[in-house]
C-alpha cells in the first residue's frame, strides 16, 4: 500500500489549510457491501472462522469493537464478522489520505492521530453510538504487533467505556499476525486465521464496575502471545523467507551485546558483529547453530532488549541521535516531504530540527504511553512518527539504528516519569 506524498518546503507546509473536524458520517450500506464481498476471497483463503461468546447480550444494539491490531487483514476479518452490522471505524490520519481517504469516510471512518491526546475523537465515537445508532470499531492498540503480543495499551480506557455506556465486545484473532507479521517485508504466509468475539461487559455491566475492573476486563481479554500460540498448536510455517527482516524485532545480539548488526535472512537470524547465527523453525521458534540458545522464544528475546533499555535509561545512558528524512502531514490530501533534519530522544523525550533551523519540534516522555513507529511504512523505510493535533512528523533514520529500541525506550520512560510523578 503507498501513500499520497509531494515535496514541499516546510514553510510552504506551515500555511496549508489543517484538517477540519467534521462529524462521522453513517457508513454507507453499498460501501460496507462492497468491502465485504471484496474481502470473501481472502476470507476463502484463510479459511476464516470464528467463536462467540455472551454476543446474545448484545443483540442489534451499538457496541463498542475493540479488536487487536495485527496486519493489514484485520478490516477484512472485521466484515468477515460483523457484517451487515454498521458500524463507524477509527482510523489512523494516514491511512485515509488522499482520494481513499473520501471513500474511507463514506464507510464511517473517522480519522485521528496516534498516540496524540484526541477529545474530539471521544465525541464522535459517542455521537456514532448514540446519534448515528452504529456500533464503532477500534483498535485500542493503535500500532501493529511487533513481537506478537500485546502493543502496550493506553490506561484509563475503562473511563471511555463508562462515559460511552454501551456493550464492550472484544475481537482477537489467532493467525492473523503470522499470515503477515510486520517485520517480514509484507510477504504473504498460507495461514489458517481465526477469532474470539466476546461481551466482556454489557451496558449494564459497565455502569456497575469501576474503571479499575472495565481495565482489568480489557487487559485480561488482550492477553496473547501469538508466537507461543504458534508453537504450542504445532502450526507450521514452512516458508523460505519466514526470518526475512526478523532483525527489526530482535535488534541486539544476545551473544556479544552489539546492537543493530543484527541481519534476517531466509530462515536464519546472524550478528554481524560476532558471527552467531540462529534458525527459525517452522514454528516460529529460534535455535543457535552452535552454543547457547538464549532466548528460543522470539518474545522473550524482546522482554531482554527492554529490560537493557530501561537499564540504559536508570543509567542515563540511553541516546538517540541521528539524521533522519522527514514527512509531514497537516491535513488528508497528502503528506509530504519536507527534506533532512535531526530526532534526538533521551530523558526528556524527542527533539526534531531540520528546514534549516525552521523546525524546532520538542516532545516529552510524558506525552504518550508509547511511540508510533513502524517497519517499511507505505513502502518507504521504518518509521518513528512524533508530532501533535496540528502536525504528525515521520521520521526516516538515515543511519542503520532501531525504531523498535525507540519505541521500547518511550515505553520504559513514560513508566519511569509517571511512577515518579505519582511519588512526588
């Protein structure tokens, strides 16, 4: 998938007309139609199938979907499940720029920022709900799964779903992440997929529990591991490539330290910094052609690498500085690329400069509970996304270095400002 993009300068970016707040259209039925009978061949292929659970309780009443983020399958599997039931869907900014953009809208999309502070978007999930009379679809995560598991959620989302006051379905789905893990350069696996749709909480249930419990219910219901999952019902993946790209996950060697000298090729993951190498089974599990196997479970290597982030940040060692091409967006109709400049992170937070000193963007550790940064986005390179309500910043590092140590390092130091926050 690509995105709209020209080249402007940042000065001429700063006087484009900002995007509007407008209020979520009903989805249109020969829209909603259209994507669900053009997602019955991938539905096919996968062999899509699905269990509900307490869904009895809902009925035809407007819901709120929250389903884990996966791949690029997700909508797919979401019409594969609930169609003909309406429903207005969250989506990110640049995913509906552009011409798609207007058919987005004419779905029931309604675009917002990650991991950006949104009011606006609490309104209109409450006014498609209650105004629009359709349920709403959100992927509370925001960001795809790197390793598999959980992306970190936001906290207090049980507070939206008590101002919202109607049934909480969740939507996780086993299968999906393996047929196009993020890392692995869009390249399609012949996987079987699956979900769970489950009433976590009725309308009822909602306004009788504290926001405590409604999070607790979420986190219960958003925890996965998808390549334990793998491993466990023996789902093989036998395909040449399935450790291409396994180095934006698994960055740092486990063996001699060096970072960012990791390589995935084929079915094997080597340090270029000592020479050791590991295989990806058909599994999805990891073993050391010689030595040690340190971490067999892909996840477990990633609960290493941030521990030794959290570790540099204690230190206060931790320090990203590098050149990085950037991309903004102010508005739907396109993105655009505004030259070079320079992200740093550290402890407190990012500082991007660039159109020669024009730029000067700041962000701190306390504005958001992780960090949007993807692998290959739009087909263009990995990604660290910053920015606020007015402007998203992509950032395109020039140099070898991980968005994922990045987004790992925004995590660990949100935890440690808010924990000393709450201390003072």
């Amino acid at each position: 998938m690509k995105i709209k993009m020209r080249e402007l300068s940042y000065e001429q970016v700063l006087k484009l007309p900002r995007l509007k707040h407008k209020k979520p259209l009903k989805p249109s039925r020969f829209l909603a139609t259209l994507v669900r009978v053009l997602s019955a061949p991938t539905l096919r292929k996968i062999k899509f199938s699905y269990t509900t659970e307490r869904m009895e309780l809902v009925g035809k009443k407007p819901c709120l979907i929250l389903m884990n983020h996966s791949s690029f399958t997700d909508m797919k599997l979401a019409f594969g499940i609930f169609y003909p039931r309406k429903m207005g869907i969250v989506t990110s900014v640049d995913a509906m720029t552009g011409f798609l953009g207007k058919i987005m809208r004419g779905l029931g999309c309604t675009p917002t920022r990650k991991y950006v502070p949104d009011f606006s978007l609490i309104n209109d999930i409450k006014y498609m709900l209650h105004k629009n009379k359709t349920s709403v679809l959100m992927y509370p995560e925001a960001g795809y799964s790197f390793d598999g598991r959980t992306t970190t959620l936001p906290r207090g989302l049980g507070k939206l779903m008590k101002f919202l006051s109607v049934p909480i379905v969740t939507v996780i789905t086993k299968g999906a992440f393996h047929r196009d893990p993020l890392y692995n350069m869009l390249q399609i696996r012949d996987v079987e997929v699956s979900a769970h749709v489950n009433c976590i909480a009725t309308a009822e249930e909602v306004n009788q529990k504290s926001v405590e419990e409604l999070d607790a219910l979420l986190d219960k219901s958003f925890s996965f591991d998808n390549f334990a999952w793998q491993r466990d019902n023996k789902i093989s993946i036998d395909v040449p490539f399935r450790a291409d790209g396994l180095h934006r996950i698994l960055y740092k060697c486990p063996h001699c330290q060096a970072e960012n000298q990791m390589e995935g090729k084929g079915v094997y993951l080597t340090c270029n910094a000592c020479g050791k190498k590991w295989k990806m089974d058909k599994f999805g599990q990891l073993e050391a052609i010689e030595g040690t196997t340190e971490y067999p479970h892909i996840p477990d290597w990633y609960t290493w690498q941030r521990e030794c982030v959290r570790k540099e940040i204690e230190d206060g060692t931790y320090f990203l500085d590098v050149d990085v091409d950037i991309v903004a967006q102010v508005n739907l109709k396109c993105v655009y690329k505004i030259g070079v400049g320079r992200l740093s992170h550290n402890d407190n937070g990012f500082h991007l400069v660039g159109a020669d000193g024009k730029l000067d963007y700041t962000q701190s550790s306390t504005f958001a509970h992780t960090l949007y940064a993807d692998y290959y986005w739009y087909e263009i390179g990995d990604v660290i996304g910053i920015g606020n309500n007015e402007i998203s910043y992509f950032c395109f590092p020039k140099e070898n270095v991980s968005v994922t140590k990045a987004r790992l390092a925004t995590e660990e130091l949100y935890k440690l400002k808010k924990l000393k926050n709450n201390k003072v």
